[in-house]
C-alpha cells in the first residue's frame, strides 16, 4: 500500500499539470473497465483541477485526455437527465 503524503502542499506548475493527465488517464481506465462509479469520482477530482489552470497549462494537457474529459462530462455526466415524460 503506498505510503500517503503527509504534507498536503496544493499542486502548482508542472506538478498540477501531471497530476491532472494522472486522474484522466486513470478515469479511463476505469471506464473502460465498466467500472462506473471509480470513474465519476476520478472524472469529478480532474474536473475540479482541470479548471484550476490557466490556458497555458491547459495547453500542456493531450488533446486526447482533454476531448475524453469533454466528451464523458457532457455525454454521460452531465445534469441529471429524466426519461421521457418525466418530470
């Protein structure tokens, strides 16, 4: 089990940037495992550090990791939706 950081100093730069890429990439994995419900918790946590960065380090971030956390979001998370005729 690896060892938890003790000093919970808030990410900037590069260290942000990375750990972003590491939350989507691990959303991913868990979707494309099926795995719903580790996935909307890893999409929610990149989300919140997504919008944390500028435009610049938003650039830093694969256009592929960034279209699948636009795509995911809109598509399958986004508000709650109600069947039709429902209200």
């Amino acid at each position: 089990m690896p060892a938890k950081n003790k000093n919970k100093k808030p990410l900037v730069g590069n260290a942000l940037v990375k750990e972003v890429n590491r939350r989507i990439r691990l959303a991913r994995k868990h979707w494309d495992a099926h795995n719903n419900g580790a996935c909307r918790r890893e999409r929610t946590r990149a989300m919140e550090l997504y919008q944390t960065l500028t435009p610049e380090q938003k650039d830093k971030v694969p256009q592929q990791l960034r279209v699948w956390l636009r795509y995911r979001s809109e598509k399958y998370f986004g508000e709650q939706r109600t069947a039709p005729g429902k209200k």
